[in-house]
C-alpha cells in the first residue's frame, strides 16, 4: 500500500480589480456595473457592486399639503466602476437616466454617500425634456481599506451601505438605500507547462477558485408556484453541500431577482446561461432586435450582483453544429454556421460589452474558450480537454472506473440519473403507479432509456432486488437507483477534484466540478441530488463530503492505492494521514496505517472500495419508508 499526497494547485496573492456600485431606480429596482472583460487569453481583472435591497420615494410635505413630482415618471440608475491598472484609486461613475415630460428643464441635486468609506459627493443637475441621462463620477483612494465580497468558504461577503438621494426642483425627493460589494473576477486562459493548450479557471480577488457545484434548472414548472421559501431552501442546501457556484442553465428561465440576492448573501457564485439551448435559431432582423432587447433587459437588471462572474451565450449549440445534431446538408452547415455567429457573437456578445465590461463572456458551454475564438467562434471539437470547459455523459461505462473520465480544464456538466424517494412519489401516484415498468415509471422518464440505464449501472455493483412484493421492490429498487447515483458523481468528482494540481499526457488542471443537476422541477427520475420539494437524496448527503473544503481522495492505479489530499485553503498545510482497512463483515478494521504530519486541521472521513458490494457477505437490508 503506497500512500501519496498531492499539494493543491498554488495560490496567487490577492490583487486588484474592478469594482461598481449600486443602483437607484425611483420605480423599478435596478442596477449595474461594468469594467473590461472578455474572451481572451491575457486575463482582466473586473469588480462590480450590487443593487440594493431598499427603495424609497419621499415626496415631501408642504404647508399645502403633499406635493407629487409628476414631472418625472421614472428614473432608472446604473453604475460603472472600474480600477485603471496601475492606478491608485477606484472610479465609481453612476449613470441615471429619467422619463422627464415636463416642457422645459427641471433642476435638481444629487448626492451619493457611503459612511463607511467616508465617501460623498453632490452635484447639481438639469434633467432636459423627454429622455434624459445625468453621470456623477466619484474616486476611492485604494489607500483606504476595503473588504471584499469573497465566494462562499473562501471569506466574508461584506458589503457596504450607500445612499443616493435625488432632490428634483420642487423639492420633490427620491432616495435610495443600496448595498455595495467590491470582488474582482477573471477568466484565466493561458499556457500551461507541459500541455498542449490553455487553462480555464477563474481567480476572484485574485486567487484561484476551484468551482464546486451544480447546474440549476427551474424550480417548478409553473414559476408562479415559486416562493421565497422555495428558493431560499433549495439555495441554502447548495450551500450545506459546500458548493460555492451554480450553472443557471440556458435551456430554463431568468431566474427572479430573489434568487440573485439570496445567492449574494450566501457566496454562490452563477455562472449565467443566456436562455438559449440545444436548438438553431434564426436571424432575421426582428427575431435580433427581440433578443437584443432581452439581453439588454437581462443585463440591466442583473449585472449588479456580485455572485454572477460569468455570462454564457447558449448551452451546447456550438457542439450541436460540430457535430452536426440536427443533421443538416453539408452544402447548408455554412448558412446556420453564420447564423450562429451572428446571433451570440454579432449580437448577444456586442450588447454585452455595451452593457456589462465587468465579467467575462463565453459565446457556448460546452466552449474552447479562446481556441474556439481563433477557429471563427466555431470550433470543430468542443469538447477538446486542452481548452475550455466540457460536458461528459457516459452511462454503459462502469463509473467507478475513474480512467474513463475526461481529465478536462473545467467540468461543467455530468451525471448520472436515479428516482426521487418513495415519499416524495407518494404525494402524486397511486398503487397501479408503484411499479418500475408501470405507465406512470416510463411516462415520467424523459431520457431515452434512463430507467433501463440505471439499472445496468446499478447492476454492476449491487445486488438488484429479485423479490415477488412488488412495492418491496419498488422501493428497493429506487433506493438502489439513488445509492448507484451518489457513488458514480462521487467517483467522477473526486476525479476532477485530484486533477487540480497534475498533469498527466498533457491533460489535467481542472478547476472546476460542476454536477448535473442540483434541483428538480417535478417528481420523477432525473440526474438531481435534490428531489422537487427539497428533499435531500442520498447524492446530496454524498456532495457534502466530497465537496468538504479539505477532503482525502483514494484510487487505484496499477496495482497501487494512492491517497490524495485535496484543499480548497489558501496556503500549504501539514496533516496527519491515517488509512483504516474493513472487511464487509465486520465496523472493526482489519489493519490500519497513519502517517504523521501534524498541525490542527482535520477533514471528513472518506472511503474507497476495494471490491463491489454485489460481491459483499453480511450487508444489512436498508430501513426503507
């Protein structure tokens, strides 16, 4: 027995970037934020700041009574902040623009303040009739102290109040009361030493982050049906699981501001989808104007958050036209090629470097990042693990065989299925439905032989129930389903999360794991660790382990046990190593070897298989209900 451990991949020193401030918005709540970034290979560093929770329209009393600024039916605020490299202050420029119908000008005064930087300033303005846009500019000395909003395990997410008040002639007056966070993002694409290729990772206050997650669908299929209560439920179960980043994927919805916000306070970081996915799109003049002014919408509402540091263009239509999906005539793939161009290059990338300088954007997942830049935003293998990020799906192979994994820079999709629990199937079946093969098993399942799948993969390692009490072997049967599904994305996780720091054949440094999918938008079979309604599956109990901040990773190579220490910390740190050897049948370990190192951290316990347990002797029978 040999037992190795793998340092992380080296931290960087925390740096600068980009910051913006708040929004103030008399009738709709908005904000925004920009600086430069975008696909590239030379890293930019970007901050921004969120909108606030608080709106308040004071109009102002008289000795007539209440006086109402009908001159003025909306204002709209957004922010710019940014950091001129080697500058030595920050730049807060918020810009507002209001519906005036009044037929001349109309004076005012505004003032922006944040006490705990001891920051104001104030300035006069004249809003002219029809539409009109004022900016007010205002310098941060970096001297002064600032902390900033930091991912979730990684540091606080502080942030500071602001206070931006308009007073319009008249005396009428419009206050906004807002949060500001500062975080600086980057998309790193470089060359990696002893690889073909480019890393894919991103640095957040300048430190490197490995990505820890899943991908989010919606939470109903009737958003209405959607609570505060949902949300945060489900939001905070990402967060016990120790993920630090969700996919809002492109094939959903925009989700609500709430989900935003709670995200904020949490420290998820969203990679955000635009809502585009597995399917060619048109391009004619009025289907571009349409999505122009969607994601124009969607921008401005959304780029003041601090936990978005990514937009996307589409889920898999770049891979949908490298590998021809739709089978298209080889004499027409030149139309829809240019078509693809158009719309999420010429168009969606165009309006956001207009609207939102401050993150990163990616034209597809799954991407080459800047290699598919070079190749004209079509890149003939998106799936090419020297750039980008991947999807990968197998369901034949045995998933406890790490080597069929893809040693990609960035996971941002995989699963495997299972059913949700009995409980949760109960509340909308009846006794005809509690059957594996019945009308209701194989109405529910929406991919292509799942249920089939599940039980192969299951049956490669378990002991499939064989019993003549139907329900018995309903429940057993899902509950194997859930076991199969936990083992497998925690087999690949590990995977991924080992490869951080190595590379192996001119592949590795992955930095991100992203499993497909968090939450469930009805009750039935899906790759969710989270059942609809919020139940925990027995994948989600599995995540919060093998996404512990500090964890030991074992696997087999060659007749060889290697043990991995895996470590989200920001700098080097010595432990103690001890490896416990069972037999099935007996708790009490047959032999057991630990390798000082001293120091007062410690982690989760972790295992790994040496046999399967179709073969194990003594297993109990689970408790099922």
């Amino acid at each position: 027995m040999v037992a190795v451990v793998r340092p992380a991949l080296p931290r960087a020193m925390r740096g600068g970037g980009w910051v913006s401030a708040a929004a103030l918005i008399a009738s709709v709540a908005r904000g925004s934020s920009t600086c430069g970034a975008t696909v590239t290979n030379q890293p930019l560093r970007c901050l921004l700041g969120t909108a606030g929770q608080k709106q308040l329209l004071d109009q102002k009393s008289s000795q007539h009574g209440v006086a109402h600024p009908d001159n003025i039916k909306n204002a709209d605020l957004n922010t710019l902040v940014y950091e001129e490299r080697n500058s030595q202050q920050w730049s807060l420029e918020i810009e507002s623009d209001f519906d005036v119908v009044s037929s001349k000008p109309v004076d005012g005064l505004v003032t922006v303040s944040i006490p705990d930087l001891q920051t104001q300033q104030a300035r006069t303005i004249e809003l002219h009739p029809g539409e009109s846009s004022i900016a007010l500019l205002i310098n941060i000395s970096k001297s002064m102290a600032l902390e900033t909003w930091w991912p979730r395990g990684h540091g606080n997410q502080t942030g500071y109040n602001m206070m931006t008040v308009f007073i319009i002639e008249g005396g009428y007056k419009i206050e906004k009361i807002s949060k500001v966070h500062f975080r600086t993002v980057e998309l790193v694409e470089e060359p990696i030493p002893g690889s073909p290729g480019l890393s894919f990772y991103f640095r957040i206050n300048g430190l490197p982050i490995f990505m820890k997650g899943s991908n989010w669908v919606p939470a109903d299929c009737f958003q209405d049906r959607v609570t505060s209560k949902m949300l945060k439920l489900l939001l905070q179960s990402a967060a016990d699981a120790n993920m630090n980043i969700l996919r809002v994927w492109g094939g959903g919805v925009y989700e609500q501001d709430e989900f935003y916000d709670i995200c904020d306070e949490l420290g998820i970081m969203i990679w955000q989808d635009f809502m585009f996915a597995c399917a060619l799109y048109p391009t004619d003049q009025g289907y571009l104007d349409s999505v122009r002014t969607e994601i124009t919408h969607q921008i401005k509402r959304l780029k003041s958050h601090p936990s978005i540091i990514l937009w996307s263009g589409n889920n898999e239509n770049e891979a949908a036209i490298a590998g021809n999906w739709f089978s298209i005539p080889r004499e027409k793939m030149s139309i829809y090629s240019k078509d693809y161009v158009t719309l999420y290059v010429k168009n969606i990338r165009e309006v956001v470097l207009a609207e939102d300088r401050s993150r990163p954007y990616i034209p597809s997942s799954p991407t080459n990042g800047w290699k598919t830049v070079k190749e004209g935003w079509l890149s003939h293998n998106p799936y090419d693990t020297h750039y980008g990020d991947t999807h990968y799906y197998s369901y034949l192979n045995d998933c406890w065989d790490w080597t069929t994994y893809p040693k990609a820079r960035f996971a941002s999709e995989y699963g495997f299925q299972s059913w949700p629990s009995f409980s949760t199937l109960a509340k909308v079946t009846s006794e005809e439905d509690w059957s594996y093969t019945s009308n209701f098993s194989l109405h529910r399942q929406h991919h292509a032989k799942g249920n089939d799948q599940m039980l192969q993969q299951a049956g490669l390692h378990f002991k499939l129930p064989r019993g003549t009490h139907l329900l018995e072997n309903f429940k057993h049967t899902i509950y194997l389903t859930q076991v199969m599904q936990a083992q497998c994305i925690k087999m690949e996780t590990e995977f991924y999360r080992r490869s951080q720091s190595e590379i192996i054949d001119g592949e590795g440094r992955t930095m991100g794991a992203l499993y497909w999918q968090l939450n469930d938008i009805w009750q039935g079979p899906s790759w969710a660790s989270l059942e609809y309604g919020g139940k925990w599956k027995m994948l989600h109990y599995f995540a919060r382990r093998f996404f512990a901040p500090l964890l030991p990773v074992a696997h087999e190579d060659e007749d060889v046990f290697y043990v991995y220490g895996v470590s989200d910390l920001h700098s080097d740190a010595e432990l103690t190593l001890k490896i416990s050897l069972h037999p099935w049948s007996s708790m009490e370990p047959a032999c057991t070897m630990t390798k000082e190192g001293g120091g007062n951290l410690s982690s989760p316990s972790n295992y790994h298989f040496l046999s399967s347990l179709k073969d194990a002797v003594g297993l109990q029978k689970p408790q099922l209900t």
